[in-house]
C-alpha cells in the first residue's frame, strides 16, 4: 500500500517491494501489464530503465524522508530515466496514476505496515 498523507489518499492499494539487485534489475520486465492500483518500490534507487516493457509506466522519485522530489509520466518501453540526485525509492506505476492521484513533488509518501 503507498499512501499520500499531503493528500489525505490512497495512491496505490496493491505494491511490492524489490530491495535486492536482482529484484530491482528485473523490475517489471516481461510482464503483460500493470493494474491501475498495483506498484513496484524499489529501494536504494535513483534512476530506471523500462528494457524489455511491454507497456509505458509512471515513476515517482521520493527521498529518505517518502517525498517525493521528481516524477515521470509516461515513461514509454526502451527509455533510460536518468539519476535523480538524493532519490532513495522509486515507485513505478501504471500510466496515468501520478496524474489520477494528483501526485505532487513536496507530497509525502508513507507504506504503512500491512496488519
């Protein structure tokens, strides 16, 4: 779950989280798409690439706070999302999310623990 305190909303329901370097290298490679509401995190990383995608995605880039200092929208299949400088976690998401979620740079971000 990835939850936007600024806005008081739920940005993603359904996420999972790739902290280790196969993990994050694989990403979203391969799949045949993304639900509205699911999300990959991967932790320790400021830039992407979208390699082997079959679909265009949303990127948030949030620092060691979970706010969030650059987005992407949009980013299409074989594109390279250069380093963000002091970016910590990176959300990628289905097209159109930052957008459908009224996702802002300044917003704070937090992943409450599953109960």
């Amino acid at each position: 779950m990835l939850y936007n305190l600024s806005k008081d909303n739920l940005v993603l329901e359904n996420t999972k989280l790739a902290a280790g370097f196969l993990q994050k290298f694989k990403g979203l490679m391969w799949r045949k798409k993304l639900g509205k509401s699911e999300g990959l995190l991967l932790l320790s990383c400021n830039s992407i690439h979208t390699c082997f995608m079959r679909f265009p995605i949303d990127v948030l880039f949030l620092n060691m706070d979970h706010e969030v200092i650059a987005l992407r929208k949009g980013v299409k299949p074989w594109r390279m999302v250069k380093f963000v400088k002091k970016a910590y976690i990176t959300v990628e998401m289905a097209e159109g999310t930052i957008e459908h979620k009224n996702v802002e740079v300044g917003d704070l971000l937090i992943m409450p623990a599953h109960e």
